[in-house]
C-alpha cells in the first residue's frame, strides 16, 4: 500500500497507525500542502477534493478521508468490533470527530502551527475555535470518565480516530489539564504494544 500523505497532518497519522498496529507494510510519498502540490493535475486525479491523505491500495485502487481509510483496514482486525451495534457506537464517534472535533482542534493546531504566520493570520478565529474544540473535549471526558475506550472494552478505530488530533491538541493552544479522563486515555493509547508516534515513519 500506498499513503499520499503530509507527515505531521493528524488525519494522515491515522491510517499510519493503524497500519502499524495491524502489522502491514506501507510506503509514504509526501504532499507538501504549502507549496500546492495537493492541487497539482496529478494529485487531484487520485483525489479531486485536493486532500490529503490518499490511500493507494495494493490493486491500484483509490480512497480518500482518513476515516473511510480506519474504516477499510480495520475489517478482519481487533480494532472493528463484531457486534453490530458496537460497530455502529464506533462509527458514532468517527463521526463526532470529523464533526465536532477536527474542525476545531486540529484547524486550530494548523493555523497556530503548521502554517507560517497562520497565528496572526487567524488570530480573530482563536476563541470560536477554542469554544468549540473544549466542548468536544467535555465529551470525550464524560464518555473517558465511564470507560477506558470509547467504545466496549478495547480499542477500537473510533480511539485512533481521536486520538490523532487530541494528543497534539496543546499545538493548538488548548490545554488538557482540566481531562485527566483523555490524559490517561492518552496514556493507554502511547502504551499500546505496536504504538508509534507522529514521528514514525517506516523503513
């Protein structure tokens, strides 16, 4: 397999893990998003939203969002539950994170971060990003506060899923300190057999 990818991108992290996780092999071939190079001819006819990541897949074939991407290399593994419902619980949160969690966290971790002078540029987008990003935050802790993973009694793709972004919430300018709950959930993640930070790259 394949991942058009930007390294230190939290939806790209996603299927990285993952893959490690499950014991496949997979080559990167880096996207610098800055420089346009996700909105040249060749990059959009693999994805024409322009995004990355893009997971190429042994046969050839093509798949965008990194949580179609969790989603298809979770089938057959201990990260996609059996039960039905279950199944349903972990699409439930996949959503909750590309809805109500990675618009605000991570776009405020890119602008803050990623993007050169993205601070001062977004500077008036900070408090409604904050807002919104520590209400996310407030459920995940409930949920946390209950149960070690997000969903039955063992990590699941719906963990992953948040956890790309939350880890790193800190380069965004949020603070975890008042999340014990997510700081051990954090905690059981990085503690995981086969776990590998952002950093990881394969050989």
């Amino acid at each position: 397999m394949r991942l058009y990818q930007m390294q230190d991108s939290g939806n790209c992290y996603k299927p990285r893990l993952l893959v490690h996780m499950t014991g496949r092999d997979l080559a990167l071939v880096d996207i610098d998003i800055l420089k346009g190079e996700s909105r040249t001819p060749d990059f959009l006819a693999k994805n024409p939203n322009g995004r990355v990541p893009v997971l190429e897949l042994e046969d050839g074939r093509l798949l965008a969002e990194s949580n179609a991407m969790l989603f298809h290399l979770a089938q057959g593994t201990p990260y996609w539950p059996d039960d039905a419902f279950e199944q349903a619980q972990v699409l439930q949160w996949m959503f909750f994170e590309q809805y109500s969690h990675e618009p605000y966290i991570a776009v405020a971790r890119y602008w803050r971060s990623i993007r050169p002078g993205g601070a001062e540029e977004a500077r008036d987008r900070f408090p409604e990003w904050h807002d919104r990003g520590y209400q996310a935050l407030d459920v995940m802790e409930r949920q946390l506060a209950a149960q070690d993973w997000f969903v039955g009694t063992r990590m699941t793709i719906a963990d992953i899923a948040l956890y790309a972004y939350s880890h790193v919430a800190h380069e965004g300018g949020f603070s975890l300190n008042a999340y014990p709950a997510v700081r051990n959930w954090i905690a059981r993640i990085e503690a995981q057999p086969l776990y590998v930070p952002m950093s990881w790259r394969p050989v």
